[in-house]
C-alpha cells in the first residue's frame, strides 16, 4: 500500500472546530459577565429614579393645598432631583435627564391591593394652580372626571441616565465594546388619602361633613353643637364603633361602641376612606356618660374639678346627606375639634350649679347659671343650629340652646389628613404618601 491509498487523518480539523466553538463560548461568556455587570446598573438606576419620582410627588403640594413650587420649601423638582442624584449607580451618582410635574392619567381597569389602577399615560403639565376639586354643585369630583384632567397635577416623572459617565465594559473591549449607556424612568402618583391609621381617632363620634362646611365648601365649622336628635335637621353626628363590613346594615350597638373609646386613647383599627362605616344617631346614654367622665378629667387643668380649659379630640367625618346618620354612613375624612363643654340629661335642670364658670381666658361667677351660661356661648360664638343662632339658654331648658345630652364645640376645626398612601377616592384630602406608578 502506498502513501495515496492512507486514510487523510483529521487531528488537526478538529482541533479548528473545537478552538471556533471555544472562542463562541468565550465570547458568550464575556458578554454573560458584562449583562450581569449591566443588569446590575441598570437596577441601581432604576432604583434612583424611583427615589426621586416619590420624593417629588410627596412635595408636589403645600401643606395648604397650593402646588409647591419652592417658595417656603424645596420644590417638588428640586427635591426629586436631589433625592435620585444621591443614590450611587456603581459608584458613580445617578445623573438626571428630567424631572417633570404633570398628570397621570389611568387607562386600565386593573387594580392592585391599595386600590391604584396600574397601566397609564404620563403628560407633563407646568401649571402653577391647583385644579378645582369640587364641582359647580359643591360636589367633590369623581375620580373619573379628575382622571381626563390634564391640569390635575397629580405625578411627577424622572430620567436617569449613565450617559456621561457610561457604564465601562468588563470584558467587553475584547469584542469591541468599550461601554454602555443606559437609562431608566419611574412616575409616582400622588392620590388622595385612602386610609385612616389604627388609633388616629380619639372618640366614636363621627361628625357629619355638612355640618362642617359653609355654602362655597370651606371648612366653617360653625355649627358648634353635636346632639343626638330624632330631627334631621338638627342632627350634627352619630356614634360609631368603627366597624367597616363588607356588607353594611346593621349599625353599630352600645357594646362595640364602648370598646372603641378610653378617654383618648385611640383604639380605632385601620379604616378606608370611601367605605361605609356602622354608625347610629340617637341618644346612647352609657357612651355619653363615659365620654363626659373623660371630658372633666381632661379639660381640668387646675384640680378643682371642673373643667377649665377645651379638651381638643380628632374625630370622623361622614356623609349624613342631610338626614340621621346611621346605620350605615360613607367615611370620607377626619377633623380636629375642640370640646368647650357637655351638658348630661341629669343636669339639665340644674343650671345654677352646673353651668361653666371658667374656660380659658373666659371667666364669669355670676350666681345666676343662666347669665354664666349665655355670656359663655356669646364669648365663644356657640352656634346652635343651621339658622347660625346662638346657643343661648331659654325657659323651660331643653328645647333651646341649652340640651341635654349634648356636646358644644369651639366653632372652628381642622381638618386632618389621613396619612394613609394614596388610593381613595376625592373627598378634598390628598394623600401624603405617593405610589409608583411606572
């Protein structure tokens, strides 16, 4: 046999093969080793953006509803920026492409468990006035109709980037690739207060939100008088035991009520905004007994036994709809008040040795309880009823300004903002706690 008639011998061809596949394997390596280094950025980024968009949206409104644009703290751009620059993307500082106010607009009909529609569109908006949150009719729009409105400044959005300072390639020069750039965005939604924390209310007293505003939807609090009437018009709160069921119908009852209340102390669970809530109106003896207890402990501030100074509460507003609250009543804010005094059905013909002597810098000692009482209601302008009349005592007592089983209040309030995340429906209180939304 001759060298011609040898089988070829295929060493060395294999050994090509086998060095292409290992330089493709190298290569995918290289670039597994880069994806992860890039992915890691890329989060880091995006951790930045995120960052900035909630601390924007949070300062996107004063504390006295005005759009925040710097005047008496840091703007909302000013503060997202700040909060995504000092958040490192691989020891280099997130570098901001934009920041802008505007509104988010909910185009999906998918919720997530705090009640936020994910799935929208974001369109900056510079305006510098808050858009109306109740309508021609004194009502407060609907979520609908705030949604299709561009002038609801209700998000802010960020860009940031590694563009002047790129992300460097690990192994990347190896395949020609010198650097990255990247950039991530994020928008957060600042809604209006969807929840009421556990122990925010100090009472089971739920006042009713008409009584508390004045014909143009400002917060008047000029009706001074909470009392349990059968009479809507009169009808200033009901009694409540906090309870939020799934089906509402039965109201609350005396026991559940009592449990809710010590003196103070708030032991109301977590409560949402838009829900109905158990309430009853009427007179319920045990609970005004315990309320008034408290009251003489708490409004005495020199131990002499009777009150002296007002005992401040913060309480629950509900929608009465001009009738008698209960059984079942929409939550939809809270208020502080400040209890001036509290009239017991055993002392209401006893006006000579009950009526107040004393209340802050107001001090009367006429013997005559009726004179004390009504120079009382006159120097802190008690309002007794929707005509805006004084509190005043009449002959015989009990249908008039002085009633029995009956709670005054100073003639001013303030309304509170539920720190609860954003989620619920507009009733005039905007959240304090953003979400992201993209």
């Amino acid at each position: 046999m001759n060298d011609r008639d040898r089988p070829c011998k295929q060493e060395g061809a294999s050994l090509v093969h086998w060095l292409i596949a290992l330089t493709v394997l190298l290569g995918f390596g290289v670039l597994a080793i880069d994806m992860n280094n890039l992915y890691l950025s890329k989060r880091q980024l995006q951790n930045a953006a995120d960052a900035g968009a909630l601390e924007g949206a949070r300062l996107l409104y004063n504390p006295d509803g005005t759009i925040n644009l710097g005047q008496s703290e840091t703007s909302a751009v000013a503060g997202a920026t700040l909060s995504a620059q000092a958040n490192n993307c691989q020891g280099e500082p997130a570098e901001v492409l934009s920041v802008n106010r505007g509104h988010w607009q909910f185009m999906t009909s998918h919720v997530d468990g705090n009640g936020i529609e994910r799935g929208g569109v974001f369109s900056a908006n510079g305006a510098t006035i808050p858009t109306d949150l109740i309508d021609v009719d004194g009502n407060f729009r609907s979520f609908q109709d705030l949604n299709q409105d561009p002038n609801e400044i209700n998000a802010l959005e960020v860009t940031t980037a590694r563009q002047l300072t790129p992300v460097q390639a690990i192994f990347g020069p190896f395949l020609g690739i010198e650097n990255y750039t990247i950039q991530s965005r994020a928008v957060a939604y600042l809604g209006f207060a969807g929840t009421i924390l556990p122990g925010e209310m100090d009472a089971p007293i739920a006042i009713c939100q008409h009584r508390l505003r004045n014909e143009d939807g400002d917060w008047s609090c000029s009706i001074g008088r909470f009392i349990s009437s059968s009479v809507a018009d009169e009808q200033t709160a009901g009694w409540t035991d906090f309870g939020q069921p799934e089906t509402c119908g039965g109201g609350a009852n005396t026991s559940t009520i009592r449990e809710m209340f010590s003196c103070g102390e708030g032991r109301n669970p977590q409560l949402q905004l838009g829900r109905e809530t158990n309430v009853i109106g009427g007179e319920v003896q045990t609970v005004f007994d315990d309320l008034y207890n408290c009251w003489r402990n708490e409004a005495d501030t020199d131990n002499d036994g009777e009150p002296d100074s007002m005992w401040s509460v913060t309480l629950p507003i509900i929608e009465c709809n001009d009738s008698n609250p209960g059984p079942c009543n929409r939550l939809i804010g809270a208020v502080t008040m400040d209890i001036l005094w509290m009239v017991r059905s055993v002392n209401v013909n006893r006006i000579d040795e009950v009526a107040p002597r004393e209340m802050g810098e107001w001090i009367n000692d006429n013997a005559d309880g009726a004179v004390r009482w009504d120079s009382f209601v006159d120097y802190y302008q008690i309002r007794s009823g929707p005509g805006g009349e004084l509190a005043l005592w009449a002959d015989p007592p009990g249908d008039n300004g002085y009633r029995s089983n009956t709670i005054y209040f100073s003639p001013s309030c303030s309304p509170q903002t539920p720190v609860g995340g954003s989620g619920g429906a507009n009733f005039g209180i905007r959240a304090r706690i953003p979400v992201l939304v993209y």
